[in-house]
C-alpha cells in the first residue's frame, strides 16, 4: 500500500520543524580534572557503590534522587595527601544528558565545575564561566537553588536547574557516602 501523496509532501516540513540536538564536547576528563584542581597531583579511583539506604538519604539530604547506584568519583591528592573529591556526573537538560564535572573540598565545599559534553539545542550558556563560578564555595548550607542563589539564564532554565539540583545532590552523597572514605 502506497501512501498517498497529500502526506509525503508533509514528511519534509515535519522534519524541517523538529529541533536536533547538537552535542559538543568540550572537556575530557583529564581536562576537566586539571581545570577543577590545578595543583593537584593525582586522581585516585574511588567510584562510589550506594547502597539504597544511603541512595535514599542523599534524596532526603538534596531532595534530589539519586538514579545511579554506582557513582564516578575520584580521591584528589596534593602532596601524598588528600585535598578533595572530583566527581562526574550526568544531568538531564530539556531532552539530553548533560555531562559535567564537580569537585570538592573534603569538607564538601565546591572547588569548581566543568561541563564536559552538552547535547541540547539550547541551554549551552550553562558552559560559560560567569555561570558556574555561582557555585564556588558552595556547599550544602547554601540554599543551592535557582533564581536564589544560583542565577538563571534565559532560554537555559532547565539545564540551570538541573545542573544545580546535581551539584546539590552530588555534595549530599559526598557527606553520606564519602566523609569517612578518606
């Protein structure tokens, strides 16, 4: 069966009307770790196994739920010792996963963020460093909430907010799974 004609002659403009996404990846992971921690001199494999307790705590603690059991995190060290905590992260923009990168002092204080690989249309601002510097210093005794004490962008807002809900809830997971992984 043939259709008919009428509707091929809309398959073209449903196609030119449909968004694509353009990804771009701006960091790898070596590059994200020198730029979060300059000085540092090792990043040492400590990837994160939550248990669903402490899975359930870091939604209590963040109000944000932690998808993953596993979580990307490496011990940072300076000296023979450790400084801190880099994590990677992956957050839902409007459509696509952001990935990006987070990393803390030991007593869970936002050192910097980096966005590694961003696949939406719209919302990439979230990559300028006016933006992500909102965070320096932030920890979880920051309200760490948008239009509070993280700005919005126009035309970004969900890639605002859920960056913003995943800083919070990766500095959860840190006090609960991490404070005593030293």
């Amino acid at each position: 069966m043939r259709p008919a004609p009428h509707l091929l002659m809309l398959v073209p403009a449903a196609m030119a009307a449909a968004p694509t996404a353009h990804a771009v990846s701006y960091l790898a992971i070596p590059q994200a770790q020198a730029a979060v921690f300059p000085s540092a001199e090792r990043f040492v494999d400590a990837k994160a196994h939550l248990t669903d307790d402490q899975r359930d705590a870091i939604k209590k603690l963040s109000g944000v739920r932690q998808r993953e059991p596993e979580q990307p995190v490496w011990r940072v060290e300076q000296g023979g010792k450790q400084v801190g905590w880099f994590f990677i992260d992956e957050v839902v923009g409007k459509h696509e996963f952001i990935t990006y990168a987070l990393g803390t002092t030991l007593d869970g204080h936002v050192t910097g963020i980096e966005i590694l690989d961003y696949r939406e249309t719209y919302g990439f601002q979230v990559r300028e460093a006016s933006w992500r510097q909102n965070f320096q210093g932030k920890s979880l005794a920051d309200p760490l909430q948008l239009d509070s004490d993280v700005p919005n962008i126009t035309g970004a807002t969900l890639s605002c907010r859920n960056v913003t809900n995943g800083v919070k809830r990766l500095l959860a997971l840190q006090r609960i799974a991490l404070t005593d992984a030293k």
